[in-house]
C-alpha cells in the first residue's frame, strides 16, 4: 500500500498595499493616501471606496511599525495608566475621550508604568514612538520627561492635573473648586463647624489635599464668626468609619464634606448606625454625584463636577498635533456645583 505524505495546506502570502492598488484599480501611492486619512491629498468618494473594499476583500491593514518609521511617529495616543484610583466619573471621561480620538484614526493605548516616575517613565512612553502622550499624573512627568518626549516624535504632551508642567500642554483640573462649592452649601445650610474627610488610602492626597484647601480658604473668606474646619483621616473600612462616628459627638462638628460620594455613603451610614439624626446632627456632602447617593435614604447632597466633552479634547488633541510648534495651552477642565439633597 503506498503511503501519500501528509501534505500541509499552503500557507496565503500577507496581502500588501500592492495588491490593493491591483484590485481598486489605483496606484499603491492612493492607497496610502486613502488608508493613512492623508488631508493633504484630494481623493474622490468613489475612489476611497473602491480602496477600501479591496483592502477589506483583501484582509489588508497597514503596517504600522513601517508607517511609524517613514513618518517618524505613530498615530499612537499613550495614555500612562495613573497609580491614582480613578472613580466613575473620570472613567467615562476617558472612555469617551478615547472614542473620540480612534474617530479621528488615532489609535489609543493605555500604558502600565506603575513605579516609574519622570525621565525614566517618558523614556519607557518614547520607545513606543506616539504622536501624543495625555500623561493623567502631573507627579510622573517633569519638564525634562517633556523634552525627551518631543525628542523621540511625540507632537504634543499633555499634562491631567492641579499643576502645570514646563514644555507641556497642561489641562488643569483645580480640587478646590469642589472644596470651595462644598464649604459655600454648608455655611449656607448654618453649618459652621466643618469636617473634612481626608481619604487615608495611598495616593488619594493629590486629589483630596486641594479640596481641602478649598475647603478652608471658602470658609475663611466667608469671615462668619465660629466658622472652622476640622480635618477627619478615614480609611475605606466600615471599622473606620464605625470609630470616627463612634467620636463624632464630642468633636462638635455640624457637618462634614466627606471627599467623595463613596466616603461619605460609607461614614453617613456609621452616623445612622451610631443614632447620629442626618441632617439634624451632622450634615453630609460629598461629591461626584452617583447613582447609589440618590438611592439613599436620605439622599446624599453632593458636588457634581463638570468635565468637558471628550470629543472636545480629541479635538484639541488633533488640533496640536498638526501644529506641534505652538505655545504650550493651559486649559480649566474643571467645574463644580452643588446638588442639595437631604443630606444636608
């Protein structure tokens, strides 16, 4: 009986922008143009069509590291992961940032660079070539991490932050803003004994030490006899909270700014638990305005903050990018205002 070897199937050859120019009928130059979104080149509808069916009839993509080394960048946006925690709010902030960049044929990667701070994290961030870095920690990149960006191809740096950073693009988001809102409702509210919950967790103080700097300059400019503020560390544990409660009575405090609407549902429930009457006893606001505050009962005043669209920001972003040698931009991203619940 004669064996027949097994034969292997033939492996298909990678399809290159050659064969899409073969089957759209164009030369491999309009191809580029078409698949790279050259603005500097007028293509008809039709012709764009034709390219892109062929490349999708094709399974043909562009080569990206090749595109990268004859431009000299990507169409990358990093986007260094922060070590910060970042809450709902500033999640689909960034989730409608990023849609709106990839509609602009950016493409966004999140980079992990836990532990590493200025020279060495923009160095890690160069290696990858990107057209623009939207670095959310001011602390992880300094002016010199700047200039090792723009010297590897990145056309615009932009710093997420309450500081800004030399050679950058900075896009401030002031904390104090949601202290000074806060501390306005409760004085109004009578509350002249203020307490401030200060978040003991890791790395939280780069948001809530503005706010409680807001905080306490609204009410000493506010000049009411009596009026003070109080500082109040708290862990994220229902221990915690059970022994700030337990101490609330004898520390004279008639309401409290709890930095977030998470800290604040979790000390109110502690007061409620402790036979602490909210509003009567102690007045509780927080911030970020959740869903859950609302379900509560009562429900939680909060400082809702206003961010601006993230397709304005990918606007902003392409906008930099074809003008790479403009002064750096200091843009207020930040807004506050007050949502008086029954809490307060």
């Amino acid at each position: 009986m004669v064996q027949i070897p097994n034969q292997q199937p033939a492996k298909r050859s990678v399809p290159t922008s050659a064969d899409v120019a073969r089957l759209a009928g164009v030369s491999r130059a309009t191809v580029s143009y078409v698949l790279n979104n050259a603005g500097t080149v007028r293509i008809s509808e039709p012709t764009r069509r034709r390219v892109h069916e062929a490349a999708r009839e094709l399974g043909y993509v562009p080569h990206a590291a090749a595109r990268s080394l004859r431009a000299g960048h990507s169409r990358m946006v990093l986007m260094p992961t922060s070590e910060i925690p970042m809450g709902p709010l500033f999640s689909r902030f960034f989730n409608e940032l990023q849609w709106a960049l990839s509609r602009l044929d950016y493409t966004v990667v999140q980079y992990a660079s836990l532990g590493m701070t200025g020279e060495d994290a923009a160095r890690a961030w160069a290696e990858l070539r990107p057209v623009a870095v939207l670095a959310p920690d001011t602390s992880a990149l300094g002016p010199h991490g700047v200039t090792v960006l723009k010297r590897s191809g990145a056309k615009a740096v932009f710093t997420l932050g309450p500081q800004r950073v030399e050679g950058a693009h900075a896009l401030l988001m002031d904390g104090r803003r949601v202290g000074e809102a806060a501390a306005r409702h409760l004085l109004a509210r009578g509350r002249r004994r203020i307490g401030a919950v200060v978040p003991e967790e890791p790395g939280l103080d780069l948001f809530s030490r503005p706010r409680v700097e807001g905080l306490r300059a609204a009410v000493a400019d506010a000049h009411i006899a009596g009026a003070s503020v109080t500082e109040l560390p708290l862990a994220y544990e229902e221990g915690s909270a059970a022994g700030l409660a337990a101490r609330w009575r004898s520390l004279g405090l008639e309401g409290v700014f709890a930095y977030n609407d998470e800290y604040a549902m979790l000390l109110m429930r502690a007061l409620q638990d402790e036979g602490i009457a909210v509003p009567e006893e102690a007045a509780v606001i927080g911030s970020d305005d959740l869903m859950l505050g609302r379900l509560l009962r009562p429900r939680l005043s909060t400082v809702r903050i206003e961010l601006p669209s993230g397709r304005g920001l990918a606007e902003l972003v392409d906008r930099v990018v074809r003008d790479p040698g403009a002064e750096p931009e200091v843009h207020d991203m930040l807004g506050a205002a007050v949502v008086h619940r029954e809490s307060s």
